[in-house]
C-alpha cells in the first residue's frame, strides 16, 4: 500500500493547535524561518566547497544561469559525494562514469547530457582551467534535486525518503527554495516530538532484532588505508560512510563523506595520504570527540538496542548510519536514516518499494504541466485527505 491508498479520514486533525498525527502535517510547517544557501550554478567547484564548510551544510541545490529572473531552474545539488567523485575523477582514482553506466534517466538526451558534462569537467580539470559547479552537481549520483509543494505531507515525504531520497526541496509557487527537508530533519523531528504521537511510542522501544534492523553488510575499511583510498571506495560502493577496522575486523572508528570537509579546510590534500586510523583521529580532535574514553564511543550500537536508542545516537554523532558490532566490537551490520524511514513508513501502513535510484525529468505540480522552478521531476505531490 502506497501513501495514494491509505484511508485519510483516519488521519484528520482536530481543532488544535498541537498536531497528534505526523502524517499530515505539511512541509512547509517543517522549514518555516529556514535559510537556504544556494550555489550559482557558474561557482567553481572549490568555491562551492567553501560555501558548504562556512555555512556547515552538507549540500546546497546548484542555480543554473538564467537571464529570465523569474523563472528558475536549479540543476541539481552539490554535497561532499559530489565533491569526492570530483577529487577522485580529478586524480584518476576513479574513471568518468560511461553512458551505459548513467541509468535512470529519461530519455537519451540527458544521457547525452550528462556524458557532455562530465567531460567537459575531466577536460576542465586537467587543463587547469576554473570547473563550474554545475559540472559537478550530482555527479556522484547519489543526490539528484527532487522538490515538493508546501502543502506536502510529511506522510508522503517519509515514503520517498524510506525510498533512498536524501532531501527534498520545498519550492514556493514563484519557485523559490522555502527549505530543505532531509533524512536528518525528518528524523530528528520525529523522534523529539514522539511523546505527541502515539504510535511512534511503541515503536521506539523494539530492539533492532525485532526491527529486522542490523543486518546489512558492512563496507569497511582497514585502519593502516590511506585516506583517498578509503574515498575512492565509499565512492565505488555508493555509500556515505566507511566502517574503520583493525586486522580482526574490530570497530575503530568511522569515515563519513563529510570528513572531506577537513581536508579542504585550508586545502589540507596531504590528509589524503594519510592513513584511515590518523585520520579519524584529526577528524575527532577537530570535532572535539577526542575526550580519552573508548575509540569508538558513539558510532555502535547493539542488535538488542532499542530503535529510540538506535535513532538517538544517528542524531548525536550527526551520521547517516551506526554500524551494529557483537559483543567483542567487531563490527556486524550497519542502520541507516533510510533503513530507520523504513520502520517508521511501514509502521505507518505503508507499503515501502526497494531502495532505488531516483529518476530525472520534469517536476509538475499537476499532471502535464511543467514547474518553472524546477529541470527535476519529483515523485512527491500533494495528497488530498
């Protein structure tokens, strides 16, 4: 069952000014006072870069040129995958991605496209020459730009969101960004109003066991790997973050895409030939986590740990995913934002489709016409109750 199917009379509101049933609430009730940093589309690439670490964002939507101020288009989003898939190209750790390779898209022409794209960056880059951000937006395929009306529910953003979609856009109707919905936000506001919704309560208290949470693979990393080849591997395997382990496979600590931001604070590169173990230990010394207790203090969890538990330390270490370890540390399976989306949509009744690669085209607010703010389409509309 879709969130199109589910019974919305059973989800009204009351007349309150408290809202009891997550579900419907709208989008915009949930970015209201939001400042969104957006990055013109012609900022080169180590700029943009700059914009993310200053304003401490891990992605900002990407502007393209446009002479018609009143109609808006925005070619994707840069985040630090991005960033990484540019570095790695730019120092042939990786190949350019072939068209067979770039699947997902709607018609030929924006194969053609975005093939275009990334070598007009490689031949950029090697020659020198200042790369446009535009280039590398979303080239780490992971974080196209999807966007919804105001009056999305929240409902419906949880089922794209247990989908693999990171954020989501909210475009007012003259096509500016009102905010930007993430995995994090939606998380983080679900689990800190739970006691105004009830059935989140029961929830929260069943072990990852009883979740079916836990079991996913660990992509690891070892602690003596340097630094670019942990990247390079991230990047390879599409995930956020990499599981650092010893020669026994205990839990060491964690590299995440967004550590990506210490190396280009001050244009530190020489990090990327550091080793994975003295690495972290820069990254925590920065983050001031280096407080002399375990190595690995809040980056693991159990199978017998509660989801609230679970979710509780996703919000404290500001990850996308805690790796699960047994009881001598090694690390044994991994929960993510989207695994925790899942339970929560599924809780909700719906039935939740497999973790997918969102598709690009045009977004409509209505069936057949086109949004002027946005070269994406979104699977997300509103939902009349």
């Amino acid at each position: 069952m879709s969130s199109q199917d589910i019974d919305y009379s059973a989800h009204r509101e009351g007349l309150t000014s408290e809202p009891h049933d997550w579900t419907m609430i709208r989008a915009a009730n949930l970015v209201v006072d939001q400042h969104v940093i957006v990055i013109d589309g012609e900022c080169p690439v180590e700029e943009a870069c700059e914009i993310l670490v200053k304003n401490n964002i891990s992605s900002a939507p990407v502007l393209a040129p446009s002479s018609d101020p009143y109609h808006k288009t925005y070619v994707g989003m840069f985040d630090y995958g991005d960033l990484i898939a540019y570095m790695l190209i730019v120092l042939k750790k990786i190949d350019a991605p072939p068209p067979d390779e770039l699947s997902g898209f709607e018609g030929d022409n924006r194969v053609e496209e975005q093939t275009f794209e990334i070598k007009e960056l490689v031949r950029r880059a090697m020659e020198g020459r200042s790369v446009p951000v535009r280039l590398a937006s979303d080239l780490s395929r992971k974080n196209p730009f999807y966007s919804v009306i105001p009056e999305t529910t929240l409902l419906s953003i949880v089922e794209e969101f247990a989908c693999g979609t990171h954020r989501v856009s909210v475009l007012a109707p003259n096509g500016d960004i009102q905010g930007i919905l993430s995995q994090s936000n939606v998380v983080n506001y679900l689990y800190k109003n739970n006691s105004r919704f009830s059935e989140l309560g029961p929830l929260l208290v069943k072990n990852l066991r009883e979740l079916d949470l836990g079991s996913s693979p660990v992509v690891s990393v070892p602690a003596d790997s340097m630094v670019l080849d942990a990247l390079s591997i991230m990047s390879k395997n599409g995930v956020s973050s990499l599981a650092v382990v010893d020669q026994m496979g205990m839990l060491l600590g964690n590299i995440s895409m967004t550590d990506v931001k210490y190396v280009m604070k001050s244009f530190r590169h020489l990090l990327l030939w550091k080793t994975c173990f003295q690495f972290v230990g820069i990254v925590r010394s920065e983050q001031g986590m280096d407080d002399g207790q375990d190595r690995y203090p809040v980056f693991d969890v159990r199978h017998e740990s509660t989801l609230g538990f679970t979710i509780a330390k996703l919000i404290a270490t500001k990850a996308h995913r805690v790796w699960v370890t047994d009881e001598r540390g090694k690390a044994i399976g991994v929960v993510s934002l989207t695994d925790v989306l899942r339970v929560i949509a599924t809780a909700a009744g719906i039935t939740v489709n497999p973790i997918r690669r969102p598709s690009i085209g045009t977004f409509s607010e209505q069936s057949g016409q086109n949004s002027p703010a946005s070269g994406y389409r979104s699977s997300l509309t509103p939902k009349n109750p």
